[in-house]
C-alpha cells in the first residue's frame, strides 16, 4: 500500500520519536528541515497555572516556522510534523490538547497508551493522519479497529517504554493482515537499521535515542553525554519507574543509588501523566535510551546526525544491491 502523500516530502524514511521532556520546537524543527518527520509529546509544552498556553504557542511557531522555510526552499520542502498525545486516563489535558491539535491541523498524530476512536475522529477531523504505537499484534488489531491509520511496532530494544517482542517476529505477524502504514521502532540508530527495517517489511524507521544527543534537544548534558559513552550491554529493561516495561541507561540508575542488575517490578497502576504527577527524588534522573546508542559517538546538531543517517543509509543500498546481483 503506498504512503499517505504528506510522507512524499521525507528525503529520508524515519519519524524522530517523541522523546517524553526532551523533544522541543528547536528539535522538531531541525529534524523536519532536514527532510524527517519531527515529533514532540503535547505534554512536553508545560505552563503553570495561569500561564499562557504553551502547546499553542510550540504549534504557531512550529506551522509558522516551517511554513516559512518551504516558501524560501521549494525544491527541498520541510518534512510534516507530528505530535503525540498520551490516551492513558490520568492524562487529565488531553480533551483541550485534541483540540488544539485540531485548530492546528496538526499533520500526523502520534497516540501511545491507550487506543480511543474519538482521537482519531478529531485527527481525520483536520486532515490528519494518525500512528498508534503498539508492543504486540492484539494491541495493533484493536488499534486499526479503532480508527488508526497507520502503526507503530515498538520492539525490543527500544528506548523508554518498549515491548519485548523481535522485530522480525513483530513486524512479520502485523504484515500478514495489515498493508496500512507501519513504522518499526528498536534500536535504530544507523542508517542499515533503517534498510532493515524495511526490508523486515516496515515502511518507516522510529528513531529516537540518537536524538537525545544532538544540540537541540531539551536533555541534561550529562544525559547526552551518557549516551555517546555507553552501548547495548548499558541498557537494562524495568517496569519500576512508570509501571510499564522500558529501557533505560544503567549508570543514570547507579548513580541515584539503586542496583541496575536487580530492580523490582511496578505495577501498571503506577502510570500517571497527570498535572500533579511526582516521581520520587532518587528517580529524577533515570534516563531511558535504546539498545542501538553504541552508534552514537558524539553530540551533534540533528541536521548532522540525519545527514550521517541518509550517507549510511545510501551505502547500505548500494551493499545490497551488489548482494542481490550477485
């Protein structure tokens, strides 16, 4: 099935995944001009009480800003953008999100806990499409029931919250009843990840981890750096500090005190995205990441690091198409 028209402008086959605090209108921005979709939770605009509305404010720069850049580079148009909004119950913003999302007409629509028809009605409502992350091939039916246009198979290996299926299995399952749009996230963190993932059968990358370290994200320095220093072996899978199963960066979790290597689990319970919501103080800094950060070497502007990303991709066609020749 071929891709909604708003993907026709990618220069390269990847989403940038909503990273929970640190995607930004500066992230998003870099990564759509540089021809990939660029992504940010809507609760990542955050105001006090009284304050005016940030997400409105983080839309009108963003349509505003891009809007501008396609009209000085009409032969190399931004990529769209999207923003994800959390279904889960405690999120006690998401009606008035919907609908500034709406008055937006945000492009495409990222939905992560939780799959609700009434989302993806105000989405189609203005145009838009919708992607519904899913860990597994029941929670991918229920979601296209529901309305969802496309998929998002969060696999093993991903960064923050993640599901513990391979992606060969994952993907394949989802194919042999789905020709709809569908995304594969998963320690991609190269451009040959992103080939492969393609030819597991996904249409698009998910990538998210690499862009912690890149200039423009919101993430603590000592975050970025952390990701340039540590590999797979770094990462360990716990459902402790949200109630849902994640992945996260070892040495964040050391440092607050706790043993990496024998964590106790949480209950799904445990999730609350509301406005009061608090984390312990020693859980202040557990940083999530995924598996493929032993790509990332160094904290970079986000135009470099999809530049890196299209040359690898590139040369890893031109590989397999030696390999398939013969």
């Amino acid at each position: 099935m071929a891709l909604p028209a708003l993907f026709d402008t990618l220069r390269l086959p990847v989403v940038g995944s909503p990273l929970f605090i640190i995607s930004n209108p500066d992230l998003v921005i870099a990564q759509c001009k540089a021809g990939i979709i660029g992504s940010f939770p809507a609760l990542n605009a955050r105001e006090a009480e009284g304050d005016p509305i940030m997400l409105e404010i983080w839309l009108q720069r963003i349509t505003e800003e891009l809007d501008r850049y396609n009209q000085a580079n009409p032969d190399t148009p931004a990529a769209p953008y999207a923003v994800n909004q959390i279904v889960h119950r405690s999120n006690t913003r998401l009606e008035r999100d919907l609908e500034i999302c709406h008055k937006w007409k945000v492009p495409v629509w990222i939905t992560s806990l939780g799959a609700r028809v009434e989302v993806n009605e105000a989405a189609h409502a203005c145009g838009g499409i919708t992607l519904h992350d899913i860990i597994n091939n029941t929670f991918a039916k229920k979601a296209i029931e529901k309305g969802a246009d496309g998929l998002i198979a969060v696999a093993a290996g991903a960064g923050g919250h993640a599901g513990a299926q391979s992606p060969l299995a994952l993907i394949s399952e989802i194919r042999e009843w789905f020709d709809g749009p569908l995304l594969l996230s998963g320690a991609i963190a190269n451009g040959s990840s992103i080939l492969a993932a393609q030819a597991m059968g996904a249409d698009l990358a998910y990538i998210g981890s690499p862009f912690i370290a890149t200039t423009e994200a919101g993430a603590d320095p000592a975050y970025k750096q952390m990701i340039t220093e540590c590999g797979a072996e770094d990462i360990v899978y716990s459902s402790l500090f949200t109630g849902v199963w994640g992945n996260y960066l070892k040495p964040s979790i050391a440092r607050a005190g706790m043993d990496p290597n024998n964590l106790p689990e949480s209950d799904p319970s445990a999730m609350n995205f509301g406005a009061n919501r608090e984390k312990p103080k020693s859980w202040k800094e557990i940083w999530g990441a995924g598996q493929g950060i032993g790509a990332i070497k160094q904290v970079q502007p986000a135009a470099a690091l999809v530049a890196r990303l299209t040359q690898e991709y590139d040369a890893a066609k031109a590989r397999m198409r030696g390999v398939i020749d013969g």
